[in-house]
C-alpha cells in the first residue's frame, strides 16, 4: 500500500522525498487492529468464541488473539454443556477459552446463567418438582460462577428474558418459578463472586420497541429493589435486506444505549453480527460495513457502553446459515479470514476521530493547501499538514493545524456553487463540513452543502492549481496516510 503510494507521487526525487516522509506514519511497521484500536479508546472489543475452532484453527486462533481484548463462549458455558447430566459436570471447552483469555491478557464474559435454550433434557423435560428445578437454577449459578470467580469478569446473568410485546417471556423459569427468578438469580450470582458485573442480555431492545419499554421497565424496577444489577446487554443481531427496514441500520442504538446508561447501568454490545440475505453482492458487503461502524460509533459515544462484542468473527464458524437459512456473510472475516469491508468500517468506526496529515491528491502528488484565501493544491511538506476535525460520523472540517483557518465552500457566484475558499473556523455550518468518503485507494472529500467532490481545477498537476468542487464521479481522491484506520 505505502509502496504503490509512492510511486503514484510524481517524478522529482526532492518531491519523492519530501512525500514520502509525509506519508508514512511511525506506527506503519505494526499495523492496528481491531484490539489496539478499541484499547486506545478504552473500549473492550469482543467475539464470540467457538471452542472447537480454537483448538484446532491456528489461523483463528491468531485472530481471536490480536484481535479483541474480550471473549465471550459461544456454547462452552451453556448448562447444557457443562452438566449433560445432573452433577456431571464438563468444564473443559469452557476452562480451554477462559485459560486462552488469561493466556492473551483478554476479558471474559460468562455466557449464559439463566436461558430458556442451551438446557439439559433433565432440566427441561419436567421430571423435577418446582422447588427441585429452583434448586437445581440455584446450584447451577452457584458453581458456575464460583468456579470462574476472579477469571470471568462479567456475566450475562439473564438472557432473553423478554417477549416482544414487553412482558416476561413465559419460559420455563417464569412458568414454574415465578417473576422471581430474576432477581434470585442476581442474588446468587452476586453472592458467588462480589466482584463479577451483572448483566441483563437480550435482542430486539436497539431500538424504540416495546420490548425496548418492557426492558427499561424491569431493569429500573430491579435497581430500584436494590438487586444486583450492574449492566444491560444489546445483543444487536442486525440484517441487510432490500428494501431496508427503518431498524436495520441501527439508527437508534446510540439513544437507546443513553437511554439505559440513564439508569446507572453499564451497557454493552453483545452479540454484534450484520446478516445478508444471499448471494451476497459488492453493494450488499458494503451496506453491511456501514452498521458495523455504525454500531462503533454508537457505543464510542456513550460513556457507559463498555464493551463491543461480535458473535463470531468470521464467516467460517457462524451461527447464521443454520440458524436462518437463505442467510449468511454475517461477519467482519470472510470464510479464509480474510478482512471484509465490515471489518475495515468498524476499524475505522474505532478511530474515528480528530487526526493530523497531509491530504494527496493521487492524481497529482501534490498536496491540499492554501495560498491567501484560495484553496489550492501544492508541493507537499510540514506546511500543508491539516488538522480533520470530527463533527460527526465520517464527517470532518478541515483546517490549519491551529484550528483557526478552515476549508470552506465559497459563496455561489451566479448560483454555481463551486468555488473553495479558506475562512476562518465556524461550527454548526455545513460549508464547512466535508465526508471522507472511502473511493479506490484513498479519500473523496465531499461537500455537505453541496455533495460535489474537491479536486483540482481541469485536473490540473501543477503546484499551485486552484481547487474547486466537482461532481464526484471519477473524481481523482486524495491519500490521508494518516488518518486513524488507515488501512
Ligand atoms: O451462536 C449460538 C449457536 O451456535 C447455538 O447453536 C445457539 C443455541 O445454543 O445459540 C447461539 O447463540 C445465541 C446466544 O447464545 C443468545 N442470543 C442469540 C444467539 C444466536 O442465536
């Protein structure tokens, strides 16, 4: 990538030169993933562990390894992988994944207490009593989370505990216990390990629903009787479909995660993955990238929102081709692990933020600047380095290194709407704000007022050329070596 840069840029070894230290940014000989870049934020990044791919996919394993910086079992800790039969217990695929996390300084989070699904028959084919199925709840909590005290730092205590017009789901556990059970199983847990934090998880609350209601209902009620409760998980299983629903792309979840973090819980992304119906196409790969970064964005901006977690990786081990058939491609790897747009987009979506760097222009090699009032291209150097500063998702003014002088769209002149300018910084304004749009190999940088692209004048090489705004496309784009996510 850097290579082909480089040779893109022009002919004059002074130029060559100057460029080239221009571009290449320190960090350049390790390149970020998803795990430094979460870490820079504070942000635990996670995935979904399949336990029979981590012992025998080394290429997996690398991944899994470098990165996240949290992991949650897939299955491992279900009841019914860890008692099969009552008192028979198999901790061992659950014991590989916690011994891999403490092994690759990651967190852990315990999946799952108290489900209607992942049961042995002998807890779900009604053979025990009530009081000897509350017991058994009791007894499973209990040494559970004792055993993987100080080793699994969260729990998804309660799991899809709602239905979706808001009640209680009438599971098993609501039907032979009570409303109760709930509470009781924050107790023990709690009891089990003061130091884990509890978690309520469930889907189809990322948005304005009433299972959203019922959800904010029980957890404030819950905190209000005091029961341990010390997060809410969005699992955010999410689609692309044509036409696209309203919920799809996760327009809401930032909201809804305030709207929780409101009640003085911890919130999290639990089970992140972006399904599309089959066969996938460019157009479909690329919508899906969109909610992956949108769905990083969503929890960079809420305080509260601690972790990140996909369910699954990649496509190679995926819950989705089974369990929605005519669906799949859900996730950031493709089947070879192979990086998808997903996984560039929500690298990115981690490091959007105010950056640094010269912006070269591909076709030229010369550099984004300013000479008096005008926006012009020009030989690169420590001069033209410009400070992109975030205003919203992928949207950035673009100024001096001071902040002071910024880029502007000019006043239309007989209603053309073309001209640059440079003026003095205004927020709020969208003259002044300009999309990074990903194009080829770099950058096209485009007006919000306008939706016309920067470039220089009758595509013009030379130093000193005037910029303007021109229809994007087949707009040369312009090479931000330095912008966070770079890839
Ligand atoms: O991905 C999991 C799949 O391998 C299991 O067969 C299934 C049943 O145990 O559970 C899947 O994970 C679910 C998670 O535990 C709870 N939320 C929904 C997930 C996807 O179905």
């Amino acid at each position: 990538m850097k290579l082909s840069l480089l040779s893109l840029v022009g002919t004059g070894a002074v130029l060559l030169g100057v460029v080239a230290t221009a571009v290449i940014p320190a960090s350049a000989a390790a390149e970020e993933t998803l795990r430094t870049v979460a870490a820079a934020r504070n942000l635990r990044i996670g995935a979904a562990v399949n336990d029979r791919a981590l012992e025998t996919d080394n290429g997996y394993r690398d991944k899994l390894k470098y990165e996240f910086n949290s992991v949650t079992p897939e299955n491992a800790m279900k009841w019914v992988n860890v008692e099969p039969e009552p008192g028979v217990y198999t901790w061992a695929r659950a014991d590989a994944i916690v011994s891999f996390a403490q092994e690759n300084k990651q967190m852990v989070r315990g999946h799952t207490l108290v489900w209607h699904g992942g049961l042995p028959t002998w807890v779900s084919n009604g053979s025990l009593s009530d009081q000897e199925l509350r017991a058994a709840l009791q007894r499973h909590i209990q040494t559970t989370v004792k055993r993987y005290a100080g080793r699994v730092a969260v729990w998804d205590v309660v799991n899809e505990v709602l239905a979706e017009d808001g009640t209680l789901r009438q599971s098993i556990w609501l039907k032979r216990l009570g409303p109760g059970y709930i509470a009781d199983a924050f107790r023990w847990a709690r009891a089990a390990d003061p130091s884990a934090k509890l978690y309520i998880n469930d889907f189809g609350a990322e948005w304005s629903t009433p299972k959203r209601a019922g959800l904010y209902n029980l957890v404030r009620d819950l905190r209000a009787q005091g029961v341990p409760i010390d997060g809410v998980g969005f699992q955010t299983h999410s689609l692309i479909q044509d036409p696209m629903p309203d919920t799809t792309p996760l327009t809401q979840l930032k909201s809804t995660l305030q709207l929780f973090a409101g009640l003085g819980v911890d919130v999290a992304v639990t089970e992140l993955d972006v399904r599309l119906k089959l066969p996938v196409d460019e157009g479909k790969l690329a919508a899906q990238g969109e909610v992956y970064r949108r769905a990083a964005g969503a929890c960079l901006a809420v305080a509260r929102c601690v972790s990140l977690t996909m369910w699954s990786l990649t496509d190679k081990y995926s819950w989705v081709p089974s369990g929605v058939p005519g669906w799949g491609a859900a996730h950031p790897l493709d089947e070879k692990l192979g990086k998808k747009p997903a996984y560039l987009q929500l690298r990115s979506g981690l490091t959007d933020r105010d950056f640094t760097s010269n912006a070269v222009a591909s076709h030229s090699g010369k550099c984004l600047s300013f000479s008096g009032t005008q926006a012009v291209q020009a030989v690169c150097g420590a001069d033209q380095r410009l400070l992109f500063r975030r205003v919203a998702t992928k949207t950035y003014q673009i100024s001096d290194p001071s902040g002071d002088q910024c880029l502007k769209v000019g006043t239309p002149r007989a209603g053309i709407q073309n001209t640059l300018t440079r003026a003095r910084c205004a927020p709020g304004i969208t003259d002044y704000q300009f999309e990074l749009r990903p194009s080829g190999d770099g950058q096209q940088l485009v007006s919000l007022s306008n939706s016309r692209c920067v470039a220089a004048k009758d595509q013009s090489t030379a130093a000193g050329a005037v910029l303007e705004l021109v229809p994007c496309s087949g707009t040369p784009v312009w090479q931000l070596a330095d912008m966070p996510g770079h890839p």
